[in-house]
C-alpha cells in the first residue's frame, strides 16, 4: 500500500521563493555575461541547423 504524501503548500511556496530569491539576484548582476552567452548559443544552434539543412538537400539531390 502506498504512503499518502502530505505537501504543504506554504512551505512548498516559501521553499520556492527562497531559491528563486538569490538565482534571480544573481541572473541579474551578470546580465550582460549571459545575454552574451545566449547570443553565441543561440548563433550556433543556428548555424547547426543551417548545416544540417544543406546536408538534408544535398543527399536528397544526390538520390534522384
């Protein structure tokens, strides 16, 4: 038989909102180093799928 699971929700929000509390403030003060590192990643995934797309058109030419 299964053991009920008692959640408590207001201690389950505090425990929440304590760990967002500081990865926000944290997110905050280095801004602009991530927003730096989304900008690559994002130019490599799509270069990736530009890669990946003229190799998809080349097989396909190949084939016919």
């Amino acid at each position: 038989m299964r053991i009920p699971i008692n959640i408590d929700i207001e201690y389950t929000a505090k425990a929440i909102v304590g760990i967002a509390s500081p990865v926000l403030g944290v997110v905050t003060s280095f801004q602009e180093q991530v927003e730096w590192h989304l900008r690559i990643a994002s130019l490599l995934v799509g270069l990736a799928v530009g890669i990946l797309s003229v190799v998809a058109m080349v097989r396909k030419m190949r084939r016919r």
